[in-house]
C-alpha cells in the first residue's frame, strides 16, 4: 500500500497528512517479452454479454434534516447536495440497507431447476450462489457453428434507503460572516414488501448445450447511483423551517440510476500469456532466515528445464523405459 500525497490534514488522528492510499498488485513488468511465459487456466470464459442502463424517480416532500439550525440562522445558498446508498455495516440484513433484487424470465430457453421448483443455482466468481444453469434447444444453430438467442424479462426490485447530505451556506442574524454546515437526512427509497420496480427486455446469446461438458450458466449484477435536486429548485418554496425546533424540511426529488449487466459464461481453460507468480516485497523486518511459499513451484517443462523435463520422465514414458 502506497499513501497519496494529499496535504490535507485527517483531524483528530495526530496530523497523519495522508487521507488516502494507493494499492499494489504485486504484478510488474519490465515491458519485454524476455519472462512471458503461456500458462494454462482453468476459468470461467464470457460467451455473451449486454448491459442495460435503467432510470428511476422518487418523490421525497417534506425530508427532515439533523442537525436542527440555530435559531434566527440565514440560508444563503446551497453550497453541494449528494446521495448516496445506505448500508449498515453491523447488520447486513438492515431493513433500510439499500438493495437490488433483480428477477428474470426466460423465452425461448429456461433455467434449471430442482426437484422443488427452485432454479438451480451454482457459485460465481463472487463466492455466492449468484450463477442459474441455463438449458435450450441449440441443435439447429449447433449446425451452423452459431449461438442461440434467447430472451428474457428482467423486473429490478429496488428497496431501502438512501442517505442525503447537503453543504447549506449560512450566516446568523446578527453578522454576515457566513459559514457552511452539513446537513443529513435518509430517505426510504421502498420498502422491501412494496418494493419499487423498474423492468426491462433483453435478448442473448447461448453456446451449445450439448457440445459442451458444462451446462452454460447465467448470471447478473446490478449497482445503483443516485442524484438528488430540489423538487421546484426553488429555496423558498422547497425549504421550510419550524420556528420552534429549527428543523429544516425540504422538497427533494431523487433520481435512482441504475447499471445491470448480464452474462453467459462457461467454464473453459485458456492459455494465457503471464511473468509469473505475484511476489509482493514484505513491509516489515525479518526475523526469521527464511519464509514458507504461498504457491508451490512450477512443474511444467517450460519451467524445470526446458523440453525433456532435465531428465523427469514424460508422463507419456513408461518406467521401464
């Protein structure tokens, strides 16, 4: 890890100067081809892809915002207003956790299912059963060496919250030195029983399902932005302000966009070109002569020797040869 050279000062960590940091890979090359090698992979190779961008409103009048102003406090203008989504680290399964449920259909294919109905679901990339076995008729494009298309009905569920914050230029009754303070409020978006809904049609394309070891597989994730402005753009129609508490409630209207991305993959093995293993630079003092290895050794020709193994045997030799 690299820190940035930002100046500014982090309060209350004792002056550290750095706010954020840089990471490494572990991954350099000289820019020759001297240490390229081919190495075989086994992993999961994307056969058809299409992403969707989707757009959604919602209304939020009268949004209570905290800290409550100062009494006799003058709104100047608004200096940034941003969104963001809400997430509860300590609670995952949060009511107001910001969450996108996408739910298709298929047409002209169909996902696997299991004895009780449920589609069949295998483990992604990501960990998680987040991957559907897809199954098709492909035998006439299976002929003229093509995919097949299917198509599909996508309805994105969108529930829990949002959190808003708006920079507010203020300034006391009494002096015009202004200053900016941070205002916060979070907005449910939906509630996860009534959740709003967004849908949207696609169509892709599935390699053979019978050339093939491995069923194709579908899968699909989906990330969310969102945009906030006030609902007439107007401070003094969309600000109001109890003169008893001070509390600040404001019209807002908040644009929900959204990225989806779907796949067909198939597990493959690919050749690729690489330098080799990732070998990071240990950051702290040793102690001890020597460390264990997090990967074991290269085995293949390329890697002992040259062809002919430096004297191993070819697997395809027998021992009494």
């Amino acid at each position: 890890m690299k820190c940035s050279n930002k100046n500014d000062a982090v309060l209350g960590t004792g002056g550290i100067a750095d706010r954020c940091c840089t990471g490494q890979s572990g991954c350099d090359w000289d820019g020759t081809l001297r240490n390229v090698v081919t190495e075989p992979i086994y992993v999961q190779k994307v056969y058809d892809a299409v992403l969707f961008n989707l757009q959604g409103l919602k209304t939020a009048p009268d949004t209570c915002f905290e800290p409550p102003l100062g009494c006799g406090t003058n709104i100047i203008r608004i200096a940034d207003i941003r969104c963001r989504k809400f997430f509860n680290p300590d609670n995952i399964k949060d009511d107001c956790n910001l969450k996108i449920n996408p739910n298709t259909t298929l047409s002209g294919g169909q996902f696997v299912k299991k004895e009780d109905g449920c589609d069949y679901k295998v483990i992604g990339p990501d960990g998680t059963l987040s991957q559907k076995l897809v199954y098709a008729d492909t035998s006439f494009c299976d002929e003229e060496e093509l995919g097949t298309p299917i198509f599909g009905t996508q309805n994105i569920e969108v529930s829990g919250c949002v959190e808003i914050e708006m920079d507010l230029v203020v300034s006391p009754c009494d002096s015009t030195r202004e200053s900016i303070i941070t205002l916060s409020a979070v907005v449910e978006i939906a509630p996860e029983c009534n959740p709003l809904v967004l849908t949207n049609f696609f169509e892709i394309c599935v390699p053979s399902v019978f050339d093939t070891a491995f069923l194709p597989r579908f899968t699909e994730f989906c990330n969310l932005d969102c945009v906030i402005r006030l609902a007439t753009n107007s401070i003094q129609r969309d600000f109001e302000i109890d003169p008893r508490t001070g509390v600040l409630s404001v019209n807002l209207i908040i644009s929900l966009c959204i990225s989806c991305e779907k796949k067909i993959v198939v597990p493959v093995q690919l050749c690729v070109l690489s330098t080799g293993f990732v070998e990071l630079a240990p950051e702290q003092a040793s102690i001890c002569p020597t460390f264990p290895r997090l990967f074991p050794r290269q085995i293949d020709e390329n890697s002992v020797g040259g062809a002919g193994g430096g004297g191993c045997r070819p697997r395809s030799a027998s021992i009494d040869d």
